[in-house]
C-alpha cells in the first residue's frame, strides 16, 4: 500500500523508522532495518498489518535456507515487477517492518521469518503464499522444541484460508503441519537430514524411510501408526533440473554452490508458481544471485583466497560440510555461543566433523577450544588461534574454506574487512 493510502499515524511512523534507520547506517551502527522497525512499532504497533494490507506477499520460514531461498524469491519475483524484501536477514518483527516501511507501490514482498513468529507473522499480515522449508533442532534454549513450532504453524495454517503454502514434501514434520491447508503445493527436494522426525508428529509412533516405489534414488516415508506419509510432489527437484508433474523440465544453473542451494532454488520455484508465476522463468530469474549476506562470498587475506560458508545447527553443518572443498584445501571453523547462536554449544557433537579427516582444521570463535575438543574425538588434525586472521594465517594454504555459526561468521566478515573481494561463485564447492 502506497504511504498516502495508510492511515496519518502508521505513515508517521514509518517514515520516523526510516530516518532512524537512515542514521544507523551512517554512524556505522549497522543496517538500521531492526532498530527502524522498532521505533516504527513504537509509534503504531499495527504498523506492519497495514503496511502489508494490499500487497501480494510470500513468507518464508524453517530452520535453514530461509535467507538463501528468500533471496531466490525475491529474484523471481521481479520478473513482475518491482519487489520490496528483508535480503539482510532481519526476520524478527522490526525486521519485517523495516522492509515494508521501504516498500515500493505496487510492490510483491518477499519475507524471511524466524520459525517461531511464523504464526504470528501469517495472522497479522495474511499473506498470499508461506514457503515451509525444513524444522530442525536450533537455538533449543531460545527455539524450543521443534513439533511445538509444527503444532503452532499446523494451527495457523488451519485457519488460514486465503493463503497458499509450499511445502517439502521430505520433512515429515512439515507434511504434518502444512497438511491442515486447504491449499498446498507439495515439493520434492531430497532432504538428507532425518535425525529430527524419527518421531511421527501426528501420533508419537515411529517413521519408517525406504527407497520410493519404481525409483531407487528417492525416498519415501510413512508412519507405522498412522496414516502420514510423503504426499506425491507436484514440484520436485532431480540432479539438477526442477522437474513438474506435468513433465516439464527446467535446469537449474545457480551462482551458489551445492545441493542444499538448488533444493532452496526448487522451493522458492513453488513459492512463485502458486503466484501465477511461470516455473521456467522464475528458475532462470534466480541465475545471477551470488553471495547472500555474505554467504559463498571470497575474500583474499594476505594472498590466501578465503570462502566464507554460514551453518548454523546440525543439519545446516551437516550441508556445509559438503560444500567445503577436498583435502588438502584447510579449513577454518569458528563457534560462537551467543544469544543469536544459542548458549548451549553441545550441539557440536550431533554434527559429522569426522568429515574433516585428511586436512588441518583451525578451531577459533569465542567456543573454539569446544570445538578443539569435539575435532579432537573426530580424530581431526587440528589446532586453535583466537583471531581469525591469525586462523587463516596457521590454515597454511593458498585458498582455505572458512566455515562458522550465525554470531562468528559475522565476526569472521568484520574481521576480514577491508581485504580485496572476489565476485561470489569464483570458488565452487
């Protein structure tokens, strides 16, 4: 909605986050798009159903990919017109705000929201379509359980009549959530990650995985207590084509690197398509976005080639693991056990750094000597450096693969300031 169609308060109020924000940016401080937000719901806590009022907008929630596919969405959308979206990440309620408040008339918004304020987030601002990527464990001490969040979305969803969702058709926690839709567009993306929907989330009784019928490559899973199974996908991701059940095929030829980025490519395609938006166009739209906030990004410090990779909780590592790149390339790994990571690190022993076998490992991050233990029982060579340049410096390569957690990837960036930057995509995994 243009800012002359909302009511004198909310336009206040926007324009009092925008120049707030403005100021952020100047003094250094940071984007400004979370302390916009804040000051904009300061003044007209509905500022952000009001805001969104009259736009067609797609929301994009799980445990991990959200960033990355909304980014994809985002491109494919433009293939419309223009698009207002939270690229940076700030998927909190300022964050959401702070993206409206910079809205284009007319515009499509695509939004990336935290898990746990996805309920909220679809009943306040009603959106057209909810992307539903994955649920896996994160943050327990701030995220919870995850079948709390599936038993929140399911409910929501429920009530939620005039929206569409796009659902992976391969976590079952998700099936069981979108399920309560009246409209769904079931994907295929081939998760690998199954550690945390051992569980059915309908009835507590176990699930069984097995190859799908007349296709040895795909999976297939069901309750043994229940009705629940993988619904047929409409969309699905094969090697690395989008293929539709009506034949259809479509190569997806990405900047961003692995499997984990075309299955956000193919559920960002289902996002657009149940716009109205043509798969073909939507997949070939999402071919020149490089680096997501930092995410595959290359740095050079001191003659090393840097590649920066994000993960953030055991499924996510267990992705990036397959990113980095051969022995004998080193790796560095930062950890960090803040409030935005979580504060319990015991996580680290869900995630397969065995993997690592073969090359040296430079643990750092304000938990580096954890990790420095958890390498140590993966039997990893391996050291610890409190700086990361100084981690880059003792990797001992030409080209090192950095990978780190949510607060210490930002650390990592911030550190490595001001080095000369390659175009994202250079270095592939």
């Amino acid at each position: 909605m243009a800012d002359m169609q909302l009511p004198v308060r909310t336009r206040v109020a926007a324009l009092a986050g925008r120049m707030v924000a403005e100021v952020s940016r100047r003094a250094g401080a940071g984007g400004g798009s979370v302390i916009g937000g804040r000051v904009t719901l300061a003044i007209d806590p509905r500022a952000l159903e009001l805001m969104a009022s009259g736009h067609q907008v797609a929301l994009v929630s799980g445990t991990n990919g959200k960033t990355t596919t909304t980014r994809l969405l985002a491109a494919a959308l433009a293939t419309r017109g223009p698009v207002s979206s939270n690229s940076a990440g700030a998927n909190l309620l300022p964050g959401l705000v702070s993206a409206l408040s910079w809205e284009k008339p007319g515009a499509m918004v695509a939004l990336e929201v935290d898990e746990g304020l996805l309920a909220t987030a679809i009943g306040t601002i009603h959106p057209a379509v909810v992307v539903l990527l994955n649920l896996s464990r994160d943050q327990l001490d701030r995220i919870g359980e995850v079948r709390l969040h599936a038993e929140g979305w399911r409910r929501t969803l429920e009530k939620a009549t005039g929206t569409s969702v796009a659902a992976n058709v391969d976590d079952p926690l998700v099936v069981w959530a979108a399920g309560a839709s009246q409209q769904v567009i079931w994907v295929g993306t081939g998760q690998r990650w199954r550690s945390d929907a051992a569980a059915c989330p309908n009835c507590g009784s176990r699930i069984r995985w097995s190859a799908a019928p007349g296709d040895g490559t795909a999976v297939h899973w069901a309750c043994t207590g229940c009705p629940l199974a993988r619904p047929e996908p409409a969309l699905w991701l094969d090697g690395d084509d989008l293929v539709c059940a009506d034949g259809r095929r479509f190569p997806i030829r990405l900047r961003l690197p692995g499997w984990c980025n075309r299955a956000n490519a193919t559920m960002a395609a289902a996002g657009v398509v149940a716009l109205g938006i043509d798969a073909g166009s939507a997949v070939g739209a999402m071919a020149d976005v490089g680096a997501v906030s930092g995410r595959y990004e290359v740095v050079s410090v001191d003659d090393v080639s840097v590649r920066l990779l994000l993960a953030k909780n055991p499924a996510g590592w267990a992705e990036t693991l397959d990113l980095i790149r051969p022995p004998p390339i080193p790796v560095v790994v930062g950890i960090n056990a803040r409030v935005a990571d979580g504060r319990d690190p015991s996580w680290l022993w869900d995630v397969p750094f065995e993997r690592l076998r073969g090359r040296l490992v430079v643990a750092t991050g304000d938990r580096g000597r954890d990790l420095a233990v958890r390498l140590r029982y993966a039997e990893v060579e391996h050291t610890f450096m409190p700086t990361y340049r100084e981690a880059v410096q003792a990797a001992g390569g030409a080209e090192v693969d950095l990978a780190a957690n949510y607060t210490s990837f930002q650390d990592a960036r911030t550190a490595l300031a001001g080095h000369r930057q390659r175009p994202a995509g250079v270095l592939r995994g």
